[in-house]
C-alpha cells in the first residue's frame, strides 16, 4: 500500500510542476484542436455512410 502511495504521490508533483508551468496551457490548445479535427472528420465520415446506404 506504501508503493502505490508514492507513486501517486510522484505523479502528483510530477503533474502539480507541469500545472504550474506553460505545458498545461499548450496541452490544452492541442487537445481543443485534435477535438475539433476529430468532430469534423467524424461528422464527415457519418455523412458518408450515410449516403452510402442510401445509394
């Protein structure tokens, strides 16, 4: 039970340095990004099933 206390608790400030930096900033911006890309390409891929099967 010790083990998995340290390693969240290195987790834990492994996470709490990158917070407090400008890495939680650009992660952000990338991950709106790929979010936006993937809704387009899902939307997209949908509509192309779609008129396959009504083809």
């Amino acid at each position: 039970m010790l083990y998995w206390t340290l390693v969240f608790l290195v987790i834990a400030l492994i996470a709490g340095v990158l917070g407090f930096t400008g890495v939680a900033v650009a992660a952000a911006g990338v991950a709106k990004l790929l979010f936006v890309v993937f809704l387009i390409l899902f939307v997209i891929s949908l509509a192309a099933h779609l008129g396959r099967r009504r083809a």
